[in-house]
C-alpha cells in the first residue's frame, strides 16, 4: 500500500516556528550595519544556506560512501535526496550572493576565486542530478552517481578555503581580531543557521519519502506484470 503521507507535521511545524523566529530577529533584533546599512541583512540568508548547502553535499557525499561500502538502496536514496536539497540551497546562495554583491562591488557577479569556485560546484552538483536519469540499469545509475558524489564533494573544501589560500574580494565572517560581527549579529546568525538547518532536515526526510514511495510503486507494477 503506497503511503499518502511525505511529510512530518512536528518537524514541519518545528521549521516554521525557526524559520519565523530568524526572520524576525534578522528584521527585528540584529541591529543595523555601519557601512552595509539594510543590505548587510542579505548576511543571515546568505550564510545560513551556505552552510546548508555544504552540509547536504556532505551527507551526499556520506551516502555516496557508505552506498559503495554496503550496496543498500537506503544510502543511494539519503545521497540522490540531500544532493537535490543542497543544490537549491546553493542556488539560494548564490542569488543572495549576487543581490549582496551589487550594492557593495557594484556588480552582480566577477569572477574572483570562491565565486568561480561556487558557479563550478553548482554546474557539478546540476549534473549530478541529471546523471541519476541518464542510466538505464539502476544499479549501474547508482554506482555512477556514488563515484560522482565523492569526488564532486572536493569543491566543498575548495570553496570554504578560497578566501584564506588566495587573495579575493569576498568579505571573511571572521577577523584577525574575532568575530567581525556584534553579538547581537552573532545570535541572529546562529538563529539562521538552526532555521535553515531545521528546514533542511524536513525537505530531506521529505524527498527521501517520496523516492521510497516511488520505489514501493515501481515494485507494485512490476508485481503486476508478472501476475499479466
């Protein structure tokens, strides 16, 4: 019997109840920046699903290993589901990026190290998703895809040292003197932080239900088949 249920009400309900909280104290509580003035609150969105995005590529990438390791469908279904996930916080990330960046290098967009870096990761984590439909055999899609998540998971590292290997333009949260931010800021940014992760988790839990789901389908018709 295929399950009509693809979401968890208490953790659907936990997310909105973060996700509102940061909200206001970003609008709110964190005070306003000097320099930055308003813009500066694209901050908390833009590092909140930064981190995010590197996270659900690191459970891909943990998937990706333990699917190589053990060959259980479960794996393959937490990497596939985490890699979708991550990639459009990403995409959040590099549109709250781009909004930033206009008002403070008076463009949308240069080519310096971690953004070219990030454009990079996104085209790789975008093809990724396109290679889990590009093969037939399901088994040979999965063993692909595993291969293709660990090494895609190199630009993770890559992106989060390009400001301290090389000399760029994209602003550091952390100073030679400590946090470069109030604590006021610190608190709003930690706030973001669980919101978005919180909101993670229940996409995650989410789209992994829906390939289980999927795959309780497709063995209902193949049942079928063989009863014809």
């Amino acid at each position: 019997m295929i399950s009509k249920k693809l979401t968890d009400p208490l953790l659907t309900a936990l997310s909105v109840t973060v996700f509102l909280a940061a909200l206001a104290m970003v609008f709110f509580y964190a005070p306003r920046e000097a320099v930055m003035g308003e813009v500066q609150r694209i901050f908390y969105f833009h590092v909140a699903s930064a981190w995010v995005g590197f996270f659900g590529f690191f459970i891909t990438f943990l998937g990706s290993a333990l699917y190589l390791i053990r060959n259980e469908r479960r794996w393959d279904i937490l990497a596939l589901a985490s890699a979708e996930v991550g990639l459009t916080f990403i995409t959040l990330t590099l549109l709250t990026g781009m909004l930033w960046a206009k008002p403070a290098w008076g463009v949308y967009w240069t080519w310096e190290p971690r953004l070219t870096i990030s454009a990079v990761q996104w085209l790789l984590y975008l093809a990724y998703i396109m290679l889990r439909g590009s093969v037939s055999s399901p088994e040979r899609e999965a063993r692909f895809a595993a291969v293709y998540g660990i090494a895609a998971f190199t630009t993770v590292p890559l992106s989060w040292f390009a400001i301290r290997w090389w000399r760029t333009i994209h602003p550091q949260v952390f100073s030679a003197g400590g946090m470069a931010i109030t604590p006021k800021m610190l608190t709003t940014l930690l706030v973001s932080l669980a919101a978005f992760t919180v909101l993670y988790g229940a996409l995650l839990r989410a789209r992994m239900q829906l390939e289980q789901e999927q795959d309780r389908l497709a063995a209902l018709r193949r049942e079928q088949e063989w009863e014809v």
